[in-house]
C-alpha cells in the first residue's frame, strides 16, 4: 500500500527546487554528503553590537538536499563554516534555513 501524498506536494516540491536553483549563489560541499545549491547571505548584524555567537551567516537550502545538524562543517566559496544552531523549517518544511559561523580551524 502506498502512503497517500498531500494534495499539491509535487507541485510544492517542484516549485522549491526551481526557486533554491533560480535563488541560489553558492554551492555548499559538507564535510560528509554531496555538494548541493544554497542561498547563503550575512546574517542581520547589528554593527554596534558584539560577534553573535549563533552565527553571522545564514544557508537557505531545500529541505530534501541536505541534512544539516549542529556543528556540520561546510566549505561555502573557499571558506570554512558550522552550522551553528538547529536549521529551522520555512513554510511546509520543504525548505530550512541554517545559521553558520565561520570556522578558521579546519577540523572535523
């Protein structure tokens, strides 16, 4: 028996994919996994305020091209980043976002 799908999924599905892809600047390469297409901005920083500590960037990604956690190191325009807090779901879940900071120890 096949499990029934939302009415619409597909079409959701379809429409994140070309949205990430039309949307995307980088290509993030995790330590472990497959390179995938990602959104990656600076995070709202305020400039009078110190370093955040849960991270100055921000990953925007579709849900079904990576499984980020916590502490995941990626490699984003030669640079080294960690995912710094819980990627967190946008709309339906077919899309998260992930705070990063950058890593200047390049270790697993």
């Amino acid at each position: 028996m096949t499990m029934p799908t939302a009415p619409f999924a597909d079409i959701e599905q379809m429409l994140t994919d070309v949205t990430v892809g039309m949307l995307a600047n980088v290509v993030a390469i995790p330590l472990a996994g497959e390179p995938f297409a990602a959104f990656f901005t600076v995070a709202g920083v305020d400039p009078l305020e110190p370093p955040s500590f849960v991270g100055n960037y921000e990953l925007r990604y579709a849900a079904r091209a990576a499984l980020l956690d916590v502490g995941d190191l990626l490699v984003i325009r030669g640079g080294h980043f960690r995912v710094a807090g819980d990627p967190a779901p946008i709309g339906a879940g077919t899309e998260f976002v992930a705070r990063l900071r950058e890593d200047r120890c390049v270790c697993a």
